[in-house]
C-alpha cells in the first residue's frame, strides 16, 4: 500500500504536466507516491507524454464524461492511505508532501485537507469556503464579502488573506488541491459535470463527521483559476452546476431564493462599469442561462 496517491486530471492539458509532474515529485519527501494522470481528453496528447516522458507515472485513459467521473476512474485503480485530487495547472512551490501526511496521521480527525495557494502573480488565493446559502449568495451577490468584521452567513469565500498563514477549519475547499484520508473518501457525485462538485463531495465528507482544515504546510502555484470569469461556456456551466447543488441539497423555496441570489450577482456583474468586457460577457452568459436562455454547455436544462 503506498502512503498517497495523487490523481491528476488532463482534459487536453498536456502543457501543464510537466511543471505539475516534476514539482510533486521534488517536493514528495520520504513517502511512497503513486502518481495517476488521468486522459479525460480527445487528442490524446497527455497519454503520449506521460508514457514518453513519465515512464512511473500511471496513465488512465477514458472519454470525457466530466471532471468527477475522471477521478472515479482513478480512484478505482489506487490503494493508498491517502489520496491526493490535484489540477494539472499547479506545481509545488514550497512543502513536502510527506510533511502534510505525516500531519494528517498525527490529527486522525481531519478528513481533508486544502493548502496556501497563489496565483500567476505570487497573491495568495482565498480557497476555504462555507457551504452555499441564501444569504451568503446574497451577500457574495452584494460585493458584502469584503466588509469588515462580516457575519459567517452573509458571504462564502474566506478573504481574510492573513489567515491563510495560519491553520483553520472551514466547510469545504477548491478542487484543485483536496488532500483525503483514504476513510473519508467516496466517489464524486458525477452528476456534476464540472464545478460545485468539490462542493458537494465536502458536504458528504463533513456529513460523515469529518473535519476539513487549510494547512499551510505546502504552498501551491494554481495558474489557471480565472478562467470561468472570462469565458462565458464555462461560466453558464458555473451557474448551472450551482443550480445543481442547490437543487440536491437545498429545500424548494431556499432553491428559489438562491437562484434570485445568482441571478443579481452576475446581473450586476454583467453591466458597465463592473469588470471588463470579457467578465461582463461572461456574466450575461451565465445569467441568461439562469433565466432559462439556451442550454448548458453540459448536461440537461436546471
């Protein structure tokens, strides 16, 4: 049995691995890594240069049938005491591995794990979150995240930059570092296509009464985080996955509220003078579909 395993999904993003690949193993530490790189592609290209390049890194090749079932497909095939879900599009800036598990073996409480991450420009990324609610749509809608000294219900998102130098407990963290205790693992919910998904596999890991931490024992580089801010696809597919989570976990009239919630949010999002053109387009994207304008990118009408 090897000590983590870390499952890496490529959906046509071959460029990314070679930062991704070389980092996780230089800072591995005294661990035993089994390294999954999942082809979720059309081109095939992440296949072809793992074999070439990574000949100890396993390859599992499936078609496309969304972010959550590409990692199911791996986490068939692992047995590990822990399991690592990592985005191509990051590499390891500071840590080891081996650090953060043997934490993990010392706190047998905690089920998973988020670490500091930075974006392109070396800003800390504010990863830890509360579940989604009414009123935190609202207050995220509002721009209320920043204020001081803010209630928990009124905003998601953790912005307290500075606590991220330090250890605390939130809900849930963003899927491109989650870090499990092999127990508190199932598999994800592939009725998510992608985004929320991360989402409502916390909700099932805290449900089953474990404790999810942000560890600053590792520093992660995530390039590619914006992406759903400019791109109006992925952000109809944003809002529909959030349509998705509200409607398996919240009651008909907190669905209700919160879809009026999202719709405000990225109605103000989508107007002059908020953002720049790309992000207000991709704003009027997602809240056309919110008002029932076309399909989503992936799955069937919320």
């Amino acid at each position: 049995m090897h000590d983590l395993a870390v499952i890496v999904v490529s959906t046509d993003q071959a460029q990314w691995l070679p930062r991704c690949l070389t980092t996780v193993r230089e800072h591995a530490g005294p661990i035993s890594l089994d390294l999954v790189v999942v082809d979720n592609g059309v081109t095939r290209e992440t296949q072809a240069l793992v074999e070439r390049a990574y000949p100890d890194v396993r390859v599992v090749v499936c078609e496309n049938h969304g972010f959550g079932h590409a990692n199911n497909q791996a986490l068939h095939t692992i047995d590990s005491r822990y399991v690592l879900f990592l985005n191509p599009d990051t590499e390891v800036r500071s840590g080891l591995l081996a650090d953060l598990v043997a934490e993990l073996d010392r706190r047998p409480e905690i089920g998973l794990a988020g670490v500091r991450q930075i974006d392109a420009g070396g800003c800390v990324s504010p990863t830890m979150r509360r579940f989604p609610s009414v009123t935190r749509a609202f207050g995220d809608a509002l721009g209320l995240e920043r204020l001081p000294h803010r209630p928990g219900w009124l905003g998601e998102r953790e912005v307290r930059l500075d606590r991220y130098d330090e250890e605390f407990e939130d809900d849930w963290t963003i899927g491109s570092f989650m870090l499990a205790r092999r127990e508190a693992v199932t598999e994800f919910d592939e009725r998510f296509f992608v985004y929320s998904e991360e989402v409502d596999f916390c909700l099932r890991v805290r449900q089953a009464g474990w404790k999810i931490v942000h560890l600053p024992t590792l520093t992660i580089l995530h390039a590619g985080s914006a992406v759903r801010s400019v791109d109006p696809r992925m952000a109809r597919q944003n809002a529909y996955a959030q349509l998705q989570y509200a409607r398996k976990h919240l009651t008909a009239p907190q669905r209700a509220g919160f879809r009026a919630a999202l719709l405000l949010r990225y109605g103000l999002r989508s107007v002059p003078p908020a953002g720049d053109k790309a992000r207000r387009a991709a704003s009027r994207a997602a809240a056309g579909l919110l008002l029932g304008f076309g399909e989503p990118p992936f799955g069937e009408s919320a």
